[in-house]
C-alpha cells in the first residue's frame, strides 16, 4: 500500500508542476511556421522548402510555389 501511496504522490505532484501550456494565437502559429519556410528557385520555377522543426533537422518537405510565374503564363512547363 505505501508503494502505491508513494506512486500517486509521485503522479499528483508531476501534474501540479507541470502546469498548464499556454495556448498560441494564430498569429504566433503563423509566425512560426513561416520561420521555418524557405524560397528558392530551381530551373526558373519557385520553390518552398519546409524545415523539420524537430530532431536532428532536415527536410520536411518542398514544393512548387503556387505563386511562381508559370502559374500565371498558362500552366508548368
């Protein structure tokens, strides 16, 4: 029973200092995320770049940038 007792003690007193996280405006989610967005061009076309935000780092992710010009000339080449 003391092992119990000592258990949920331990349990109760984590959950008291780990507090409650504060919750983040849109704003500062977007901002956020945008740090960690990068432009680059390749070939003529505009890219984005998504950085991992965890781990060791790397690449989360590229893709073709919806506002690179050859959306506007009439399709991708």
């Amino acid at each position: 029973m003391k092992h119990l007792t000592t258990i949920l003690a331990a349990v109760l007193c984590a959950v008291c200092l780990s507090g409650c996280e504060e919750q983040k405006t849109q704003e500062q989610i977007d901002t956020y995320m945008e740090s960690h967005i990068t432009e680059f061009n390749y070939k003529g076309h505009k890219f984005l770049l998504y950085k991992q935000t965890y781990a060791k780092g790397g690449v989360g992710g590229i893709t073709h940038d919806p506002d690179c010009p050859c959306h506007k000339e009439g399709g991708e080449e």
